[in-house]
C-alpha cells in the first residue's frame, strides 16, 4: 500500500511542478533567468520527491551532490529547450 501512495504522491509533485513550468517559463525569453528559476525551483522538488521515495519506496538518502547534479541538468535541458508555439499553424 505505501508502494502505491509513493507513486501516487511522486506523480502529483511532478505534475504540478510541470503545472508551474508551463505558466512560468513561456515569459521567460532571457536564458539566464530562465537558468536560475529552473535550477532554484529544481533543488527543492529533488529533495521533496527524494524525501517521498525514501518514506514509501525505501530508496536511499541522496546526498547535496545528486540533488546539485540532477537540479543542473534539469535546469541545462530546460534553458535550451525550446517552447513549443501556442499556436499549431505555425511553423
């Protein structure tokens, strides 16, 4: 039962923290900007669902340095990533 609320509650985290994503970051055209919020919000959402999968799943504690690495690369893959357009007749 604590395997099923694990991934009920690590699928709410995600999907609103892709919620925010979606009203935030299409404003967002300065690349550096968007760098720092990704990487800022990116730190505690690793540690929030990290915290879930050690209290359901019974994962291991990840220490600052896999909560740094994985909030870079997340924030990296979220600065170059192109928004897609709004309107679907454009290229």
């Amino acid at each position: 039962m604590l395997f099923v609320v694990g991934i009920v509650v690590t699928c709410a985290i995600a999907v609103g923290f892709a919620f925010i994503l979606g009203k935030t970051l299409p404003s967002m055209p300065n690349k550096v900007c968007r760098f720092l919020f990704l990487f800022v919000l990116g730190v505690p959402m690793s540690f929030v669902i990290n915290y879930v999968n050690v209290w359901t799943l019974g994962y291991h504690k990840r220490g600052w340095t896999g909560v740094l690495i994985i909030a870079l690369l997340g924030a990296t893959a979220g600065t170059f990533w192109t928004p897609q357009p709004r309107n679907s007749k454009t290229p």
